[in-house]
C-alpha cells in the first residue's frame, strides 16, 4: 500500500513540470504582436508611408508585420520609417492594409488619404449676390448637408438662413 501511495505521489509530480512546461511554452510562442490597424479604401496609384517608433523597449520598432488583401508583404521591419508598396494593384482596385503592431506603441499613416476614394463633387455653378449665395453641384453624395460661414473680424461664422 505504501508503495502505490508512493507510486501515485511520483506520477503527479511527473505531471505538474510537464503541464506547465507545456503551458510555459505555449505562451511563449504566442505572437508578440499586440495591436492591428486597418485601412481599407481603393488604390489611386499612391503607397503609403508609415512612421514607425520604437517600442518600449528602445530596441525594436514598433511594427511586426504588414498584410496587403490578408497576403503577408512586410516583416520584421527595422525602420522608423517605411513605405508601404500598393503598386502592384490595378487602378480603382479595392484594397485593405493590416498593420500588426507591438504593445506599448502605435505606428502612424502618414498619408491615409491615398486609399479615400476620389470624390466627384464639384460646383456646377456659383451665383452670389447681395440676397444670396446660389450654386448648384455635380457628383455630390444625396443627402448631404451644406454650411455656409463668412469671415468676420478674423473668425468664420456661420450665416443662419
């Protein structure tokens, strides 16, 4: 009896380091990555750059890895700063860029304006006059609303109408 009472008390001893070696391991080969941002728009011929601070630990840049249309194009990118390669996209195509990023900092995009689709919205025609402002548009989105504000004294004030 003593025997199996021994038996069993090195069998779970066994066990324990063998647990927590595995679940030692598992975290440890968890991504470091910490943080995603995503930008998604349409392709107008323009890259886009990237800043890219260290991170905590002053020795490594804060971005680990960059997806163009959840294809994997950057890693391990020792740079504070860096340009993202959109060209080998077609012209209007849509894409969608994910930035994966460590804890403790945040990259910047420089120029997030270079996946907006271009607008189509321009005056038609402008008529102004001591009454009123009159114009008329092209290619604006339905439902939009317009604010009218005139300078006055160095300050923009909105005209009530």
């Amino acid at each position: 009896m003593f025997f199996n009472t021994f038996s069993g008390y090195v069998r779970l001893n066994l066990r324990i380091p063998a647990i927590l070696a595995f679940l030692l391991t598992a975290w440890l080969l968890q991504p470091a990555t910490a943080g995603e941002m995503i930008l998604s728009g349409v392709y107008r011929g323009k890259n886009l750059f990237v800043q890219n601070p260290f991170s905590p630990d002053n020795q490594n840049y804060c971005v680990e890895e960059v997806f163009i249309n959840e294809v994997k194009k950057m890693s391990d990118i020792r740079q504070s700063a860096f340009e993202i390669d959109l060209s080998h996209l077609e012209m209007q195509d849509e894409v969608t860029v994910r930035i994966m990023y460590k804890d403790g900092c945040v990259p910047k995009i420089i120029n997030p304006q270079a996946l907006r689709p271009s607008d189509s919205f321009q005056f038609g025609n402008v008529t102004v006059n001591q009454k009123s402002l009159d114009w008329t548009t092209i290619g604006e989105t339905p439902g939009y609303i317009y604010y009218a504000e005139q300078f006055v004294n160095g300050s923009w004030l909105p005209i009530k109408g």
